[in-house]
C-alpha cells in the first residue's frame, strides 16, 4: 500500500518536474514571439493576408481592380486601416469609414510585419506618444490639418462624399500612422516633411482639443463653426423669446 | 396727510417744471397708448439686444487692444505658449481666461449681436407682412433698412477685430471682394487695408468703426426710428372699436412701461443664458491669424451666411480682356446681388404704391391673407434668402448628413430659381383659401350642430353669427366690408361660437355678444 502511494507521489512528482521544465523553458518561447515579430509573425501575417486581403490586394500582392499594391506601404499603414476598421473594406464607398476593428491587436501587428517584409515602408512609432510640444503641434494642426478636419478636428467634406474625418474617435497611433501613411485623401507626411518630433507634437494637440479640451464657453454646439450658432439664435434665442411675446401679449 | 417724501418729490418736480416745463409733456407722453399685440414686440427684442450689446461692449473696451502689433503669447492658455500673435488676439485671449468675466461677457456680446440681426429681420417680416410700411411710414422703413444694413456691417467689424483664425479668413474674403470691383477694386483694397493685404491697419482702423463710429450711427438711426413710431403712433390690427384715427391698447404708463421693462429683463436673461451655458466663437482653438492658414468649416456669422451662399452658388466665371482680369464669380454674388436685393427691400413701400395705386393713409394693419401678392412675394423672397443661407452652409450639411457637396450645390443652384416661383403660387393660393374660408365662414355662419324641423316639415340648419371681435377683423378691405354688411346674420345669435380673443391675429378683449330678436318662424315651432 505505502509502496504504491509513494509510486503515485513520484509520478506525480516526474509530471510536476517536467511541466514545470517545460514551462520554464519552452513556454516564454512562443510568448515572446506571440507571432508578431519576426519571420513567424511573417508567415502568420502572410496567411491572414491571404486569406482576407488578397482578393482585393492580389494573391501576389500585384494590386488589383479592388485596391492598390501594399508594396512599400509599410507597416504604419496596416496598422492604421486595420486598427481603424477601414481594412478589411465593406463595399465600395467614395470613401472607407471607421468601423468595428475585425482582427485583433496580434493579427494586425502579424498583417503589418508582414507588408513591411515585402517592400518595407514607414514602420509604426516607438516609445511614447504623449509627450509632444503642446503649442508646435497647435500651429502645425493649424497649417496642415485644419483646412480639412477643421479647426477643432471635428471633420470636414471633401469633394463629391469624401471627407475628413472627425477626430475624435483616432487614438494617438492612428494620427501619427495617418500621417506616415496618407490613408484616403490625406497627403503622406514623411519625416521629411514633419519630422517625428512634429508628428508626436500634432498628436499631443489633436488629443487635446478633441479630447481634453473642456469648453470652458459652455456647450460646444460640434465645434462646426458659426453655422450651428445661427441655428442656435433662431431656435433658441428668437424662439424662446417669441414666446414670451406669446406669454406677454396674453396677458396684457 | 401729505409725508415728507411727499413734498420732497412734489417740490422738486415744481422746480424742475418751474425751469422747463415738462411737466404737459411728461403728462401727455405717460398716457400716450401703444396697442397690444405679440408682434409689435419683435422690435423691442433688437432694441434690448442694442442695449445689452453696448453694455456688454463697454466691458470689453476696458481690456481689448485694437493693434496688430505683434507680441509673443505668455498667458494662461497653454496650447499658444510661445505662440507670435497680434495684441489684439492676445488682449481676446486675456479677456477669454484671465479677466474676470471676461468670457461671458465676450458670449454674451457676440449672442446679443447675433440676436440684434435675427430680431431685426424677424421685425423686418412683421412690419412686411401686416403692411405696416405703407404711407406715412415709408421713412421709417427707410430708417429700418438702413439699420439691418448698419448692422451687418457692425457685426462684421466685430466679427474681424479679435485677429483669430476666423477674423482673418473673413478679412481676406472682404479684401477679395474689393479687388473685384472693376477698375477701382485695387484701389480701393488698398486705401481700406493701407497696403496689399493684411497690410498692418486694419484692425487699428477697424476698432473705433466698431466702437464709436457705427454704433454712433445705429444709435441715431433707432433714435430717430422711435421718435417716427411716437409721433406717427404705432399700427394696429383692426377690431371691434379700432379705427384708421384711433389707437387702442395700454397707455405707456404703467401698464405698457412695466411690460417692456419685464421683457428687458427677460431678453437680457436669454442673453446671459445662452452667453453663460453656450460656447460662441470659441478663438482659442481657431488660433492666431495666420494666412497660410484656413480651416475647414469656415463661415462668416449668419447674417453675411446668405452673401456665402449666394458666392459659393455662383459658377467660377472669369474673364480676362484688354491685359485684366474681370471676376464675375465674385463681383455678382458679393456685390451686385445685395445690391439689388437691399435696392428692392428699401423702396418696396414706393414700388408698392406705384403698382396698386394707393395713395392713402393707412394706420390700420393687413392680414397677411388679404394682401395675397404681397405675402406672396415676401415669402418668395424669404425662400430666395433662405436658399442662399443653406448654400452657406454647404461644407457643414455635407460633413453631418454624409453628402456630397457638389450635388448640394447643383441642387441649391436649381432650387434657387425654382423654388421662389413655387412659393409665391403656393402663398398665394392659400391666401386666397384663407380668404374664402373667412367669407364663407361670415356668410354662412358657425354651424351649431342644431337640426330644426319646421311645421311644413322642412329641415332648416341653424347657424350662428361670427362674433364682431372676428368679423371686423376680417373685413379689412372695403369689398369684404361690404359684404359683411349684407351679410344674413348681421344680427343674428353669436352665442356658441369658442371664445378664442386671444389669437395671433384677433384681438384682445372680452367676446362682444350681440343678442338679437328670435327668428319668427321658428318661434311657430315652439309648442
């Protein structure tokens, strides 16, 4: 009886030894590489882009009638159509709109390692985002970005449906990939253009005024402009003080 | 039984007559009679948003700087640190979040100025609509028109002098507008800005436009505007007792004074709600001027909205001939267009006139319904003007309801010459219904819902008679009064009609119920 229970405490003892080995040293494996780095991620994202993209993008990546070569797009632009939902696209509108994201974080980074192993292209940034010169960014969003995503980024038409976007909704990635990579009709800004720390700049200004930004006039009435203010004095104003004509006049 | 007070007042009001014997005038000023009626208000509403904006203006006078003089920003808005600026965005700034007030007031002006516009055109459609321009009052049309005009461009001017983001683009869109003149555009650019633009003056020129200059010229033109309402004596509807020699309604003291004055206080209280709980002009996030910049949503207040409109409808029509360049594109739609249309709106009482031939006095008011040519066309104008206000806001409709802009703009150019024609046979057939609806009404009297049979055995429907408060009311033409005249029921029963004396068009005071002898015949059928 002892014997046997001691069997059972050894073989207990041997699996124990022997998952926790195998945990120690081969677990941490496959978790650094999660399949987003390296050629992994590589072959993983080649197979999400097979199996979702190429039907548009072309099977060798040859562009097609659906949607343009990703060659040389890099990985910033995966990222931020992906991320954003734009990616994979529902029909063929004037312009793609943010939607649900379809792939999760792992997948996207997948997607992206692998287009920037196809013709390289403008990786996503590292370290942090939110550490930009606050005013810089102001008078740069002033000079490149307001003139179609308005002055508060609350969006703006472009010709025949197409439009920029509010802003409100784009994390800090998503602006600095947006302008790494031009998505739709916005123009590509490299870091010759606006280097990386104008970028980050842009993004701190943007995050502020659509998100920290607290109105101290009061109600913000969408940041459109004199437009809704117009509406505001004849619906609000002129209407509320008609009827207290209505309500002075009855009572005279 | 007299108290001290008492022969206080009573003293200092004989010395003060004593010297200027005021008292007749003050005697006859306090029980001079305004009518009552809901619309003559409207009115009211601009003259109180004139007072709460020389208020409120005043306050800002005390802190704004009227310069371009460039200055680098160190105040407590953070996102412009460091940020070059003209000091008078800068002084905006400071008033916007460090002088105490500051920003309230600086809403409140710029919501008062907004309702300053909107109430004048509201009064504007009021005095249009009801005919109160017709002689002796063409002058005071005059003078009214001019103040809807003087007012644009005082907004205009207030709209420029914070220097922001927003100022700017205007400014460089009222340049363009004098370059377009023929001949004289340049020059004239350059003598109003003292150079090629922004030239470096025109906010130092355009502060005491704004502070002195137009407000003195607002102020003398409502000065005068009422004093032609006191002596020429207000409108009225017509009613029961009102007549083209008579006004009926509250004398000025106390019971008009004390309604004005609670309305003061009520406009003002709008002001102050909407200046404290909704953010106008926001200029801190439109930024300093700079004209490299222009953001998307750009768009003048709603009163130039229509000039916007009508230029962002006008096809891109450039000439160029003899070595100049000739721009259409925006000379008809900026200049030629309110041109035309401030032409007609101040000489339409004399084209009026001319085309019906009325030459009398009129102290009594239309109804809209009886004058269906004239509400016709006003509505055709207001359809007109609306058209251009939405066209102004093309880029906003597109971004919020996922349009295309070309396509709202193709459509608003369709719908600006096909859409006023429309409205005036649409007006004018309703007004013609309104019209017939009311005769037939007098004619045939209210249906009482009373069946009676007669002795021979014939059914008769008994009506009753529309009360006088109602029928003098709608015989507001002499043919109508005519036929109200020798109308059946001249004298007939007018007690089941619902007492309604207090409508938009019907004036106020008890029903007037006329008992008249019983029908003979029927009083056969009484058992």
């Amino acid at each position: 009886m002892r014997a046997r229970l001691s069997s059972y405490a050894v073989v207990l003892l041997a699996l124990v030894m022997v998952g926790g080995l195998y945990t120690a040293f081969a677990a941490p494996k496959p978790k650094a590489d999660a399949g987003t780095t390296g050629d992994f991620a590589v072959s993983q994202g080649r197979q999400l882009y097979l199996q979702g993209c190429s039907t548009c993008h072309g099977l060798a990546n040859q562009g097609g009638a659906g949607g343009p070569s990703l060659v040389g797009v890099g990985a910033s632009a995966v990222v931020f159509q992906v991320s954003t939902g734009r990616m994979p696209l529902a029909n063929g509108a004037a312009q793609a709109p943010r939607k649900k994201q379809k792939y999760d974080r792992d997948q996207i980074d997948q997607l992206a390692a692998y287009i920037q192993s196809i013709g390289g292209g403008p990786t996503v940034p590292s370290g942090s985002l939110s550490d930009g010169d606050l005013a810089l960014g102001g008078d740069l969003f002033r000079t490149n970005c307001s003139s179609c995503h308005n002055f508060a980024g609350a969006g703006g038409a472009l010709t025949r449906s197409k439009y920029a976007p509010a802003l409100k909704k784009a994390t800090a990635e998503e602006i600095y990939t947006a302008m790494q990579s031009g998505p739709e009709n916005m123009p590509r800004f490299s870091d010759n253009t606006l280097s990386p720390d104008e970028k980050r700049a842009i993004v701190k200004y943007v995050r502020f005024i659509t998100n920290e930004n607290k109105d101290p006039g009061g109600a913000a009435l969408g940041h459109y402009g004199p437009i809704p203010e117009g509406l505001v004095i004849f619906l609000v104003g002129i209407g509320a003080l008609i009827v207290v004509t209505l309500w002075i006049g009855a009572r005279a | 039984m007299t108290t001290a007070a008492e022969k206080v007042g009573a003293g200092t009001a004989t010395w003060v007559d004593d010297r200027l014997g005021s008292s007749n005038f003050v005697k006859r000023s306090l029980t001079k009679v305004f009518p009552d009626h809901w619309s003559f208000m409207l009115g009211e509403i601009a003259l109180y948003s004139f007072i709460v904006l020389l208020l409120s203006g005043t306050y800002l006078t005390l802190f704004f700087e009227g310069s371009s003089r460039e200055v680098i920003y160190n105040g407590a808005y953070l996102p412009l640190k460091g940020i070059p600026m003209s000091a008078a965005y800068e002084s905006t700034l400071r008033i916007s979040f460090e002088v105490r007030g500051g920003l309230i007031m600086r809403q409140i002006h710029h919501w008062a100025a907004l309702l300053f516009m909107a109430s004048i055109v509201v009064h504007l459609m009021r005095v249009f609509f009801t005919g109160a321009f017709r002689k002796p009052r063409e002058l005071n049309w005059l003078i009214g028109v001019l103040l809807l005009i003087t007012g644009l461009l005082e907004g205009f001017a207030g709209y420029s002098l914070p220097d922001d983001l927003l100022s700017g683009t205007g400014l460089r869109i009222a340049y363009s507008i004098m370059l377009s003149i023929p001949v004289l555009g340049t020059w004239v650019a350059f003598l109003l800005f003292g150079g090629e633009y922004p030239g470096g003056q025109i906010i130092e020129r355009l502060y005491p436009v704004h502070i002195l200059l137009i407000p003195g010229l607002i102020l003398g033109l409502i000065t005068f505007h009422m004093m032609l309402i006191w002596y020429q004596k207000h409108t009225q509807f017509a009613g029961p007792g009102r007549t083209e020699d008579n006004v009926v309604g509250s004398k000025i003291y106390p019971a008009y004074a004390a309604k004005a004055g609670g309305f003061f206080f009520l406009v003002f209280g709008v002001m102050a709600a909407l200046g404290g709980l909704a953010q106008i002009n926001p200029i801190w996030l439109y930024g300093p001027y700079d004209p490299s910049q222009v953001s998307a949503g750009s768009q003048p207040d709603w009163y130039i909205g229509f000039l916007d409109g009508s230029t962002r409808l006008m096809p891109n029509w450039e000439l160029r001939a003899l070595g100049h360049t000739f721009s259409p594109n925006v000379l008809v739609p900026t200049q030629v267009l309110p041109g035309v249309l401030f032409a007609l709106l101040m000489f339409y009482p004399f084209i009026e006139a001319k085309l019906t031939g009325d030459k009398g006095y009129h102290n009594l008011l239309d109804r809209p319904r009886d004058k269906p040519v004239r509400t016709a066309l006003g509505v055709m104008s207001i359809t007109f003007y609306v058209v251009l206000l939405i066209a102004g806001g093309n880029d906003i409709i597109a971004n919020i309801f996922h349009l295309s802009i070309n396509e709202i703009t193709y459509t608003l150019r369709t719908a600006l010459f096909v859409l006023p024609p429309i409205a005036y046979v649409i007006t004018k057939r309703f007004c013609l219904s309104l019209q017939r609806a009311d005769d037939e009404l007098i004619h045939h009297g209210i249906e009482s819902g009373t069946i009676r049979r007669l002795p021979s055995g014939e059914f008769v429907e008994e009506t009753v008679a529309v009360p006088a408060h109602y029928s003098v009311l709608m015989a507001t033409s002499d043919e109508r009064r005519a036929a109200i005249a020798h109308s059946e029921h001249e004298h007939a029963v007018a007690a089941a009609l619902p007492t309604r004396p207090r409508g938009f068009f019907r004036p106020k005071g008890g029903v007037i119920v006329e008992q008249a002898p019983a029908d003979k015949e029927l009083e056969g059928t009484v058992d």
